[in-house]
C-alpha cells in the first residue's frame, strides 16, 4: 500500500489521473471505483482516496482477469489515461488513505474468515450426506470406520475454526483492538478450510473432481482465502511483530 505508483495531480477544480491497477473486484461492470492514488511523496503519508466514475474518458478496462475460482465475482486490470476526477471526489483528506485502508483490510480479513468457515461447512455437509448414501461393497461409505474418522476430524475442525472467529468478532464489536487476533483467525480458518474441502473431494472419490457436484467448487473457490486480502504470509509478519 505504501508503494502505491498510481497519481493523481491536482489541477484546478479536478486531479489528473494517471496509472493502472489489477486485481480490481467487480471492475468490469462498477460505476464508480474507491482507488487508492498517490497525491503527494514516497510513503504512506503520499496515498488518497479518489472515487473516479468508470464511464470517464481515459478510463478503461484494459482486461478481465479469468480465475481458478469465485468466478461468479469479475475481477480486473484497470488503466486510466488522464482521467479527470473531481476535487469534491476525494475522501477524507489528502495522505489520509493509509490508515482507512489498514482499518478496511482488518474488516476483509475478519469476513474473509467468516467466510472460510461457512465453505468448510457447507463441504463438510455435503460430505455427510454424500456419505450416508453412496456405497462400496455393500454399505454405505459411514460404514467405514476411515470415513467415519475422517468426518469427525473434518467436523471438529469447523466446530473450533468457527468458535475462534466468532469470539473475536464479537470483541471487536465490544471495541477491542483484535489485529492480531484477526490475523490468527484468517490463518487457521483459511488453512482449516483448505483441509476440510480437500477431503471433502477425496470422499466424493471421482464424483468430488466433477463440476456437477458443490464440492469441486468449494475446493476450488477456497483457495483464496488465504491469498486474499492478505495473505497467510502476511499475517504471520503482523502476528510476529506483535508478540516478539
């Protein structure tokens, strides 16, 4: 966020615009993008806010980037060319940006976390009654002591991801500062997440590989939980600067 390249300079009554950004959820079909823009030096201290409304001239969609996953959600590459953007489009005040989106990136990773949990269990669901009535030799697949495991494993593993995050959530609505917490939660319910959609398709057998069935979406759409909005890698650097 600090190295953001993008500028905008100020002329007159409008910032001129020029720059490109990518991986811009819902930029091939929004009205207006909130863009982070560089009005002032190096730094943080440098960044803004700008709403700039899509139909301006020099504004376009230079591609639309095809994904492994989520693909009911479009993401872009954005590239303005002396876009003009009123002054009155600015939010907050110039070289503020920095911390509202520190603040918004502690938000997308408490509901990407949410989020995290719901897939787990919606294949954990889908894996139980998957299991309750495909058969191999002759019983079904919970008849099996290594499925039955399995289940429990993946279940217990929802049960505490799930618990972890709500409790954080509901200090943070309490006020409590939970940066660290957040990031512990993004961590373990993204990796929890990956795990149980994983054997989630390895309990479909062949079936879990086919499109027809949710789980092969769930396999693939959670992969980026723990890349978006931050990744596992990143949290693990704010964790540590935290506790060390």
């Amino acid at each position: 966020m600090a190295n953001i390249r993008t500028r905008a300079v100020r002329d007159g009554s409008h910032y001129v615009v020029n720059g490109s950004k990518t991986m811009i959820t819902s930029g091939t079909r929004a009205d207006f993008v909130t863009m982070a823009v560089r009005t002032g030096g190096p730094g943080h201290r440098g960044v803004s806010l700008l709403v700039v409304e899509t139909d301006s001239q020099g504004f376009s969609v230079s591609k639309k980037l095809r994904k492994m996953g989520w693909w009911a959600s479009d993401t872009a590459e954005l590239a303005l060319d002396d876009v003009r953007v009123p002054v009155e489009n600015l939010l907050g005040e110039e070289g503020s940006a920095f911390y509202g989106l520190m603040h918004n990136f502690q938000r997308e990773r408490l509901y990407m976390s949410l989020m995290a949990n719901a897939t787990a269990q919606l294949a954990l669901d889908e894996s139980i009654k998957y299991a309750r009535v495909r058969e191999a030799f002759g019983r079904p697949l919970t008849g099996f002591q290594v499925t039955r495991h399995k289940l429990v494993d993946m279940a217990t593993s929802v049960e505490i991801s799930r618990e972890f995050t709500y409790r954080v959530a509901a200090k943070i609505q309490a006020g409590e500062n939970m940066v660290k917490e957040i990031s512990m939660a993004k961590i373990f319910s993204a990796e929890i997440c990956d795990r149980v959609c994983r054997e989630a398709v390895q309990i479909h057998g062949g079936y879990g590989y086919m499109r027809e069935y949710l789980v092969e979406r769930l396999y693939r759409d959670s992969r980026i939980l723990s890349i978006g909005g931050g990744t596992t890698e990143i949290m693990k650097e704010i964790i540590s600067k935290m506790i060390l």
